[in-house]
RNA sequence: GGUCAUGUGGCCGAGCGGUAAGGCAUGGGUCUGCAAAACCUUUUACGGCGGUUCGAAUCCGCCCGUGACCUCCA
C-alpha cells in the first residue's frame, strides 16, 4: 500500500507524512472567532480537518487534534480604532462579553454536531490561556525580538526577517511588504510598519482586559496559537492547519513567535484549506455574501432557493479537492443533494445483501475490478486526502450494487470474501473517514407504527383494484410530507421529507 | 501596484506528459392501474496564440478572463 502523501504549504510540495513519534500525530487547526454566528466558510475547513483526523485514525495512529476557540478579540483594524471585536459587539447587544462568547460558541458547537464533526481532542480558549501568552511574550522580550512601547509590547520582524527566513510560509519578502503595507493611522508606536502586536494596551472603554507586566490590556492576534500549541503539542508538532487567508499574516506570526520562543519551527507540515466562494466570489464580511449555517440548513437567506441539510453540504465539500476553491450555488448543491441520496441508497442496499458462494453467475473481471476500485480508495486518500476520487469510486460501484440487488446480477457475480469487502470499505469509507450518516433514519416510534398500518391498508386497497382509496393514502400523506414508494417486489416503503 | 493561484461539456467538479473520473441536468428506455421514485443507457468539454516533446488539459512563453493574499476573515 502506498504511504500518506501530504501537501506542505510551507515546502509547497507534495511529502511523505512522518510522525514525529511513531504511531502518533499532534494536530494544531486554528479555530473559529466567537464573536459571531458560524458561517458556511467555517464549515470547510473543520470538515476537512475532520476529514485528515478520521483518517489517520483509520490508519491507526494516536491523534491529539487541538483546535481553538478564540474568544478574545482581534483588532478591527489594527492601529486605527484597536478595538476589541468582540467586546464592541456585546456593547451592542448589551452582553457580558463572556455571554456572548459562550452563545455563539454553543452555537459554533451545535453547528459542528450538525455536520457530524468529530470533537477535537483538546479545544482550548485564548481567554483561558492569558498567563501563557504572557509567559511567552516575556520570553520573547527576554531574546531581544520584541519591545514595549506605551503598554504594548510588538513583535520585531524586521530583526526576525534578518536571521530568519520569515514571510517562506506565504511566499512573500520583507521587501514588497515595506512597499504595499498600507499607510494607518497610529502606526508610529512601531519601529517598523510590518511588526506586529503581541500585547495591546487597553484604552479605558475596553471590556476584556487582563493584567500584565506592561499595564492593563489584551493579547495580540497571533500569540495565543503559539501559547497553546507549544503547550499542549510541544515546541515542534507534526500538522499546523487551517484556512489559507490565515497563511499570512496569522501563520507567519506564528513562526517567527514561536521560533524565537521555543527555539523551533512549530509544525513540520502545514496544510492550509482553499477558501468558499459564492458566485465567484469569496465569501467575507467585507463581501457582504455571508451565510450563517443555521441560514444555510433551514433555507432563509436571499441567495438560497431551499434549505440544505448538513450532509448535503458536507458531501458537497467532499466532492471537491480541499486546495481547490469551491463555488456554491444552488444547482450545484441541489446536485450533490441527489447525489447523496443515491449513494445512501445503495449503501442501504448493500448493507442488506447477504454472501453466497455458488459457482452459478460468478464473474471474474467484475470481482476484480471491484477489488482494484476498492483498493484505490486508500491510495486516493493517501494521495493528500482526495476524497473527489474516492467519492468517485465509490459512485462506481453503485450500479454494480443496484445490479445484484435488482437481481439484474447473480447474487454470486461477486466472491463471497468480495462481497464482505465491499460492505467493510463502504462502511468504513462512507461512515467512519467521510463521516457521512444517514439524516433521514426513521422514527422507529409509534409514527412506524401508524404508517405501516396505512400502508398495509394501501397494499389491500390496490389489490382489489380500489385506486380511490389507494390513492387517496398516498396522496394525503404526500400532503404531509411523506412520500410512499411503491417498490417493483410490490412492497411499499416511505421516506419523510 | 506587489505576490500567488486559476480558466475542463448545460451546471458542479477530478485530472500533475500517454488516447478526458464522478455527480447533477438533458435525451432514450425498463418498471408501473396511474404517479412518483428507482434502475439502465446517453450526445457536444480542456480560454486564445505560439513553443518543448514521439506524444500536452497536463511543461514553457505571451495574450485574454476570473479569483485570492497584501486589512478582521475559515
């Protein structure tokens, strides 16, 4: 079998996966703001890192995911009005800002259960780690690369940028930034336009505010992923990620905070997700194109002709190549809606079909060519995590499964041992490493109950020809949102809408 | 302006030098009391012009188009 292939944002090439130690993979993902409601461009990036956790669990390796909560503001702007983002907004709403961090990170929780996100491992906040960042920015100071000024402490790149090589992850050069760093107002605290905060001094106005060595005030941007990664991954861990507008400056910061600090490149792989587009377009506050997730599953939103369920979206974004940008629209999202919809459906199928080994109806070529489509699945995803081909193989196989299930194939084209692999990769690929499952599992309560009843009545209706009767069944149920199959075995089944 | 991506059929999207995955839609068909669903089957695609090569969607150059980062952002 071939080995795990990942794409190094920072070698930008395409590397074997080497554990730092053997059987284990510590995973840092940078994780969502708190100051707002979650949006469909947060469900890309920790579905995909969702995607890269499962499989290395199915690989068999010993994972920490750490993914943060950040839940002390950003500057607005930097150098302008400083404020802090999140405790501007509570003033707002007129909530304590802690309030407010906690509903939206309920929500933020929520909306990862409705995509059927594992949790990670660890899920520490920037509030909870104020002595760290501290810690390190004192650190910092104490190796000569950041100064204090007025209560802020900021970062020294262009000291940094003279021993290291800074600006490698996001392919840019001290240079150019000099020349295309925009002219703020209030930049005159820093030695050099392109440093940036590690500690800001808190105006009066300000909610969040922690004591510190240089007076009262509120971590800078960057520190708090160098805080918490060090702490709960070590110096040097093996997977940094998260979406690619962060690989600068977020993630530069990162390197150079925590190289100077724990004498260390963080991470050893950087995998960065491309961003979502909607018509074309990125989709971003300053856009004015966002979609809360909640908008997204119930269908309000201007933009949207109906509501999406979560594995729709999610299987949505399997189709596509995480480094790819990915458009949504509604016919786009429409067609991976059916599209799931059979795929589950011969999943379904062939969960039910049972081994048999007669010699009658055996099919050599198929069975291989089965068993070589399965196999690739692994080499796909060994192939920095290509679920588009894996999804692709897997609708492959679907007509052979609706074949033998529609008896149009004996039920022994397929070995015995085939057949049980084909049910194992399935559900092993659909369930465990896509983290796909089934959103329309029946009420198996007393709503069973009643629509068997009504069925069987349909069943007997039609049999003696009473198409009124039959009909009226159907149709008022469809009414409701229940739609009645009737099936070529001359079973009725029902789906709810 | 600087840097970096990208342009594949009606739509979405794989593809990384060897006769173009897959999904949806469309057309045809099977099934059916009717319907729906389901299933089977199905046509046209590599932005333009040059170049490298036995051979290019894939590499190089130029042009055109789109987008991202440079500022909070996933």
């Amino acid at each position: 079998m071939s080995s795990l292939k990942i794409y190094n944002s920072y070698t930008r090439q395409k590397e074997n996966f080497e554990p730092i130690t053997p059987g284990h993979v510590g995973m840092y993902v940078c994780g969502p703001t708190v100051s707002g409601e979650s949006h469909l461009g947060h469900a890309r990036p920790y579905i995909t890192f969702d995607i890269i956790y499962r499989y290395f669990l199915h690989l068999g390796y010993k994972v920490r995911y750490v993914r943060n909560i950040t839940d002390a503001g950003h500057f607005e702007e930097e150098g302008r009005e400083a404020e802090d983002k999140i405790a501007d907004k509570a003033k707002l709403e007129k909530l304590e800002p802690m309030e407010l961090v906690q509903k939206y990170t309920n929500l933020f929780h929520w909306a990862m259960q409705q995509l059927n996100t594992l949790e990670p491992s660890i899920e520490p906040t920037a509030t909870g780690h104020i002595v760290e960042q501290i810690d390190m920015i004192r650190e910092i100071i104490k190796e000569g690369y950041a100064y204090e000024v007025n209560g802020s402490v900021y970062f020294d790149v262009k000291k940094y940028a003279a021993h290291y090589p800074y600006g490698k992850l996001s392919g840019r050069n001290l240079d150019d930034l000099l020349e295309t760093t925009r002219s703020l107002e209030g930049q005159d605290e820093k030695r050099n336009k392109q440093d940036f905060a590690l500690w800001k001094s808190a105006p009066p106005q300000h909610i969040m505010r922690w004591n510190s060595p240089w007076g009262e005030g509120f971590p800078g941007w960057h520190i708090e992923c160098s805080a918490m990664s060090s702490k709960y991954l070590g110096a040097e861990f093996d997977i940094h990620g998260g979406g690619m507008d962060l690989q600068f400056p977020h993630h530069e910061s990162e390197i150079a905070q925590s190289t100077i600090c724990n004498k260390h490149m963080p991470a050893r792989y950087w995998i960065h997700n491309n961003m979502i587009t909607i018509n074309g377009r990125k989709m971003g506050k300053s856009y004015n194109n966002q979609i809360k997730l909640t908008e997204m599953f119930n269908g309000e939103h201007p933009l949207l002709e109906k509501g999406y369920s979560p594995m729709t979206i999610r299987f949505f974004i399997l189709q596509t190549h995480y480094r790819s940008t990915l458009d949504f629209g509604n016919d786009a999202l429409q067609a991976a809606e059916k599209g799931l919809k059979r795929l589950w459906e011969a999943y379904e199928a062939l969960k039910k079909l049972s081994p048999s080994s007669g010699p009658e109806g055996f099919d050599q070529q198929l069975d291989e060519k089965v068993v070589k489509m399965l196999l690739q699945l692994d080499e796909f995803m060994n192939d920095d995590f290509n679920t588009a081909k894996v999804l692709a193989n897997l609708f492959e196989l679907v007509p052979i499964i609706n074949a033998i299930r529609d008896k149009r194939l004996s039920p022994n084209t397929l070995k015995a041992t085939t057949l049980e692999m084909l049910q194992r990769y399935f559900h092993e690929y659909i369930e465990n490493i896509l983290g796909l499952r089934d959103e329309n599992a029946k009420d198996e309560g007393k709503l069973d109950g009643v629509l068997s009843l009504l069925i069987e009545l349909r069943k007997e209706a039609r049999a003696k020809k009473d198409y009124a009767t039959s009909d009226k069944i159907r149709n008022q149920l469809q009414a409701l949102g229940i739609s009645l199959k009737d099936d070529k075995d001359g079973n009725i089944s029902y789906s709810i809408n």
